[in-house]
C-alpha cells in the first residue's frame, strides 16, 4: 500500500534521498559493497569496520516490543534532538508551528533553523497548558509532556483532543520524561487511532544512556517514512552498531528499567516534600526533576532568590538550573539524584535558608 505524503511539508516531498549500499543479515556474504575495511580495527569489536544497520532494524523492534507497536511504526535515532530536528524539517519547514510559551527551549531554534513560523500559547496561571487554546490551528502543534522544565502533566484526554481536532496537522508529542508520569500518560496508544501523531522518546532518562544518544519517534507509516527521508537526506548511518546494541538490550531489560524509575520516583516525591517542608512552592511533577520556587521572606527579613541560591549551592558543590526568563524567573529546576544527593541539597538549603 503507497505511503501517503499529506502531511509532508512540501520541501521533503521533493527530496530524492541518498540509497546506502546494503547491510545484508547474512554474514556469509562477501561483501564488496560499501567501501569498508576488510581488517579488524585496533581496538574494539572487529564488527565495528562494518557501517551499522541504517534502518536500526532490531532496536526499532526492541521499542516496538515495549511500546505495542509494529517495527514500521518506530523511527530510531541519535537522541530524540536529532529525531526531533528531523521532524521539524519533515513537517513544520516553510509552515508554521504552535507550542506554549515556557517549554523546551530547543523547539524555537529548530523552527528558526529549518525555516518554520513558531507561534507561542501562554500557559495559564498554574503553568498548565489549557487543550482549548490549540484547537482547530492553521499549523502544527508540538508539546513536551511533562513539560519542560515545569514537570507538569498534560492529561491523555487533552492530549486526544488537540491530536482529534487537528487531522490535516502533526501533532508531535515530546514525552522524553514520560517513564516517570503516572501510568496511563504516554500517547503512543493513541498513534494507532491518529495518522497525524507522532510521539518522541529517548533513552536518555528512564534509561540511563544519556552518553549513548539513542531517541526514537512512533506514529503512523507516513510519518515514519518521512522521518526516513529526511534521515537519508542527511546521515544514513545515525546510530553506531554498539548504540543500536546496547540501547536494545538495555531496553528490553524491563525489571532494571521498573527499578531504577521506581527509585526516582520515590526520590523525587521525597525531595517535594522536603522543599514544601522549606517553605519552597514545588510545582507537582512527572518528570525526573522539580520546578521550585524559594520561600518568601517571613516577617520583614531578606529572602534569597532563585538566581543566589543557585549560586550558593554551587560554591558548596552542587548544581542545579536557573532559567533568567520571564515568567521563571523566580525557579529553581532541580534533577533528581541519588536519595544521597538529594539528601545533601536538602541539608544544604537548611543551612542557606
């Protein structure tokens, strides 16, 4: 069945992409090919002469696997930055694209890089997107939930009506913290019912291979192979063979993913209430960190802000975020560490406090 290119912005529709030479699965071949080395390097696996698997054809199966989905529906790259980059060029380039004020400040460099239109939407007063403000939009749409660096939850049944109420626009979900919201968060259930979402994912956080850079994308086939067309217009060979590896066994081992996303949960509950205990306003969060705001001062005596606790705690060796926006300017983002370290901030904002 032909793959349809209406949501495919006009730029990639009229791309010829790059054809890499064959990765064949059959090591029995002599393969004569693509112009590698037939002696083993220095150092590491003898394998490494040989190009990687273009398509990432077992981590996008591995993803599939945990996602319930098929292989076709799981776009593979070198973080969910460049998956995302790329989806920029394949839906948003020469249109435009909608996403709320405070969010992850890459979106409007890709929007200004690959020549799209990038129109904010305010969150509200609570710092919560409001679904009726990206209803019916003449561009797409893209959201991080949890947003960055709020933290903050949009609920599934937001996120269906915007994606319902846009069907001639991509709808990109951004849930690179997804693994730490309540359960029954994540859209990518939703992909299969909306040709026009598509959900991007890293293993970055939840799975601890921030170093590796491995993120993918799910949605339908469309989307996919305009994901793919890009890809090739640019780098067939994204992820090393020892990424694709490691990212799919890393993957696949759901125990240690449970448990290690478990314990920052419980870190993460711990230290919001420990911050309130401070007297910090903490906004609730989904995501592997949290967004505070330092106490107000108490009966006349000087508080300390956002911008001189960061500094403060970092002349005691310990670093956290502070975004000089409007806005945000009051917060403090925080990542969430070990329970040890988050022991450690909290004993140190005692004493700075």
């Amino acid at each position: 069945m032909p793959i349809s290119t209406e949501l495919w912005s006009e730029r990639i529709k009229a791309q010829k992409p790059y054809i890499a030479g064959e990765q064949p699965k059959n090591s029995n071949l002599i393969k004569l090919n693509t112009n590698e080395n037939p002696y083993a390097p220095a150092a590491g696996d003898a394998l490494l002469r040989l190009y990687p698997d273009p398509d990432a054809a077992g981590l996008c199966a591995a993803i599939a696997e945990v996602s319930g989905v098929t292989p076709e529906r799981v776009f593979a790259g070198n973080g969910s930055d460049e998956v995302l980059a790329f989806a920029f060029i394949a839906f948003f380039g020469g249109g435009k694209v909608y996403a709320p004020d405070i969010t992850y400040s890459f979106y409007p460099v890709w929007a200004s890089l690959f020549g799209a239109e990038y129109i904010t939407i305010p969150l509200d007063a609570h710092f919560d997107i409001c679904a009726d403000d990206y209803l019916t939009l003449d561009g797409g749409v893209i959201l991080a939930n949890p947003n960055a660096p709020t933290g903050k939850v949009l609920p599934l049944r937001d996120v269906e009506r915007i994606v319902s109420a846009n069907p001639d626009r991509v709808v990109i979900i951004d849930e690179a913290y997804i693994d730490f919201a309540p359960d029954g968060s994540s859209a990518v259930p939703l992909t299969v019912k909306y040709p026009n979402l598509l959900v991007t994912q890293t293993a970055s956080k939840a799975y601890s291979l921030a170093g590796l850079r491995v993120g993918w994308a799910i949605g339908s086939e469309s989307l996919i192979a305009a994901l793919n067309t890009v890809k090739n217009c640019v780098n067939s060979y994204t992820i090393d063979r020892n990424a694709q590896e490691t990212a799919s066994e890393t993957i696949s081992a759901r125990a240690v993913f449970r448990r290690n996303t478990e314990r920052v949960i419980r870190a993460r509950d711990w230290t919001t209430a420990e911050l309130r205990r401070l007297g910090f306003s903490v906004l609730d969060s989904g995501a592997n960190f949290v967004f505070a705001k330092p106490p107000a001062p108490i009966h006349g005596e000087a508080g300390k802000s956002a911008s001189e606790l960061l500094q403060q705690l970092r002349e005691r060796g310990i670093l956290i975020r502070y975004f000089n926006l409007p806005r945000i300017d009051e917060y403090l983002r925080i990542s969430i560490g070990t329970s040890e370290q988050m022991k450690a901030l909290i004993s140190a904002l005692e004493e700075l406090l």
